[in-house]
C-alpha cells in the first residue's frame, strides 16, 4: 500500500493552468454566485472524450458532479457529449446551465491523463482549466482538486473538497473504532483496531497525523497516530488522564484535558514529545475539549467553572479567562472556525442537543440545527464554509453536513452502526 505522502505526490503529478478567462467573465460569474442556501447556479458536465468509455471518465464526473452539488452553490446538470464549440455552447443554453464542464481523459494501463476545463456559457469563453496525470486511484483526487478549482474562480475561494475526515464508528463491531474517508464518503479506511472505546479525533495541520483518545489501556489516554502507517504512540506518560487533544495551527503544541485528582481536569500544553509545556486556565472544576483560534493565539475550551458547562476562552500563553456563552445550561464540544469570528458548540435546547455558533467575541448564540435526536460533535470545513456534525435525527448516529448558517442539511454517508465524532483535515498538499 502506498503511503499518504507518495499518494499526494502520485495525485498529481502535473496539474498546470490551461487557460483563464478575462477578469470582466469571472466578475460576472462571481456576482452571481452569492452563497450555499441561495439559489443554486445551474452548472452542465459533460462525459469527459476519449478513453472509449473507461470507467475513470465516469468516476471524474461522478465525484465532481457530487462535490459541486453538496457545495450547495451548483445546481448540476448533465450535458451531451461531443466536440467542443458553438454547439456545446448552444446545447448547455438550451438546458439552462450558465456553467459548462467539458474534458478529455486518456488512460494508458494504470496511468491516467486528464485534462478538464470550465467555461462560461453566456459569455462563450474558457474561465480556467487544469491538467492532471496519476494513477487510476488517483482520479477521485483529481475531481477533487478540479472541483476546488470552479469553486476558487466562482467564489473567490478555494472549495473544502480536496480534505479527509476522520470519525468514529461502531460500523465494524460493537466497538468504537477510528476511520477515515474523502470528503465525497469514499475510500472510507479503518485506522483502529483494538476493540475497545477510541474517541475525538483531531488531525495535525498537514494531515498526516491524528490526535485520539483510547481506553485500549483500561483508561483514556492520548495517543497520535501516523496516518499512513497506522503506527500510533502514547503522547503523555503519567499517572493522570489525558484526552480531547488538539493541534496548535502551527502543529507545535497540543493542548488537551489533563485530570490528576478525580472531579478536577485542565486544560494543559503538552509539546510533540509529550512533556507539557503550560497549564491554562487552572481552576476546581472540569476543563475539557480545548480548541484553538486560527492564530494560535487563544484557546477555547468547556469549563464547569461556572456551575454548568459553558464556553470559555483563554489566551495560549496564559492569562484571563473569559466566559463566551450565557444561554442555555448545557455547552460543550467547541470548534473554532478557521476565519476565527465563530465558534460552533453543542448546545442542550429543550432536552435535546443541538449544534450552536456564537461570535468568538461573546454574544447572543444561533441555534443552526432543530431536528428530532441529537446533534452533536461540530467541526469546521477548512475555508470555514461548512459544518460537519453527528446527528440521531434518524436513528443511530450518522454524519450530516451544513453550511455555516445551518442551511442545506444533508446527510454525507450511510452505513452500518453509529458515527460519530467527525474532524476534518485542512487540505491535501
């Protein structure tokens, strides 16, 4: 099996620009595309020439087609195959797409070409395009990073779709085990297998680690594991308890839950070696699920501290604590957003949980979920766009995403047993 570092390098091994279009095409495409929850900006793929129907042309458009269309922003269309022209113009008008996807695939063996290309079918010119070599493996990767790419020229910003998430699930067996997956809920992979309770994943900030919490051991302690290998270690030695860690954004630091005496946890730094560089925030009380602000500057954190759990923020280098949350009577689980003006948290409304945002600053909280079960465990989309949760609104546990209003909510994969707990990767590099 290849590793994760040889699978990004084989991904793409030449991905160059084949074409852009002028600034006055890609303005009018922007100021049409305002948001996910808005309507949807009606783009046309078409199969992709070449190769004599190898199922790698179908499975680029099949992923592509499935990544725009949880974007929330595109409304997808197929369009005919054929040669490139005034017809393909003509033809995507006539169904009403204002976007065009056309490409040429050509597969020699295990060796994949592909070259792919968005146009403006209003203004009939080419806005940008890419070629892309790899493996046959590598074509999911490839949609991928295209589908990034109309999302960079139709928004201005880079898509979240070239990422991995990490979660855990009961799918193999009773117990909770650690996976991963892409972000369109293929290539799911099982990274644990010691048939006890792993919880809170949480990735290093180049992917290539997770931070987990075990019992493997009888008691919870905090482990990281290389990706590609599976290989994982202890990360703090000791006598007290450590979970819930998370990287700093620089990946230096960890900062996790630490319990030394029974009923009074804190958050602490630990460096990469495991030896812990600070204490924050120490107080009586439980301090668990730390998460960091996109600059590394402060952390956020559940406190008991208060009487009930609540939200609070903490500089990393020590210093005042400040409460962000006042309602509701239960907080817990915070995720910074990576534009760090919010932090998403699970919030009990009415017996039931359900997923918060509040500004980083404090302020009055907005309630983004209300379905029947609970909606737990929220985490960020690199660009800051999306929130991925855990949701019993069905049943057992599934993982189901939203845009960052709370609009759009839409179920990312099914299976078997409970998942739960979801992190996800930056992007790929």
């Amino acid at each position: 099996m290849r590793t994760r570092k040889k699978d990004a390098a084989c991904a793409i091994l030449a991905a160059v620009v084949v074409g852009l279009a002028p600034a006055g095409a890609l303005a009018q495409v922007r100021g049409t595309i305002v948001g996910p929850g808005e309507t949807a900006f009606p783009i046309a793929i078409a199969p992709l020439a070449g190769s004599g129907g190898d199922p790698c042309s179908r499975r680029f458009v099949d992923t592509l087609s499935r990544d725009l269309d949880l974007s929330g922003f595109f409304r997808i269309l197929e369009a005919s195959g054929g040669d490139e022209g005034a017809d393909a113009y003509g033809n995507s008008a006539a169904i009403g797409a204002r976007l065009l996807v056309r490409g040429v695939c050509d597969v020699n063996g295990d060796d994949v070409s592909l070259e792919t290309r968005l146009y403006d079918v209003a203004e009939r010119r080419q806005l940008g395009g890419k070629r892309y070599q790899g493996s046959r493996r590598d074509v999911r990767r490839m949609a991928n990073r295209f589908a990034d790419e109309i999302m960079r020229i139709a928004t201005g910003e880079r898509g979240p779709f070239d990422t991995r998430i990490a979660f855990v699930s009961t799918r193999a067996g009773r117990a909770k085990e650690l996976f991963e997956m892409g972000f369109d809920g293929e290539e799911i992979r099982q990274l644990t297998r010691n048939g006890t309770i792993n919880l809170s994943p949480s990735w290093s900030p180049n992917g290539h680690e997770i931070l987990f919490t075990s019992f493997r051991d009888g008691r919870p302690k905090l482990y990281v594991m290389d990706v590609a290998s599976g290989r994982d270690r202890v990360l703090l030695e000791g006598p007290g308890l450590t979970n819930g860690g998370r990287f700093s954004p620089d990946g230096d630091l960890i900062a996790a839950s630490r319990e030394e005496s029974k009923g009074d946890s804190e958050i602490v730094l630990i460096d990469r070696g495991g030896s812990i560089v600070r204490r924050l925030a120490s107080h009586g009380g439980i301090d668990v699920s730390p998460t960091w602000s996109p600059d590394g500057h402060q952390v956020a954190f559940c406190s008991t501290r208060g009487g009930s759990p609540q939200i609070y923020v903490t500089d990393a280098g020590g210093g005042t604590v400040r409460r962000v949350t006042y309602s509701g009577s239960y907080n817990t689980s915070p995720a910074w957003s990576p534009r760090g003006d919010k932090i998403a948290y699970t919030g009990r409304v009415g017996g039931r949980f359900q997923i918060m945002v509040v500004s980083a600053s404090g302020g009055e909280a907005q309630q983004l979920t209300s379905s029947g079960g609970d909606n737990i465990d929220p985490t960020w989309s690199p660009d800051g766009r999306y929130i991925l949760f855990s949701s019993s609104r069905s049943g057992a546990p599934q993982l189901y995403m939203m845009d960052e209003r709370g609009v759009k909510q839409r179920q990312l994969i099914r299976g078997p047993g409970g998942d739960t707990s979801p992190a996800w990767s930056s992007w790929i590099e």
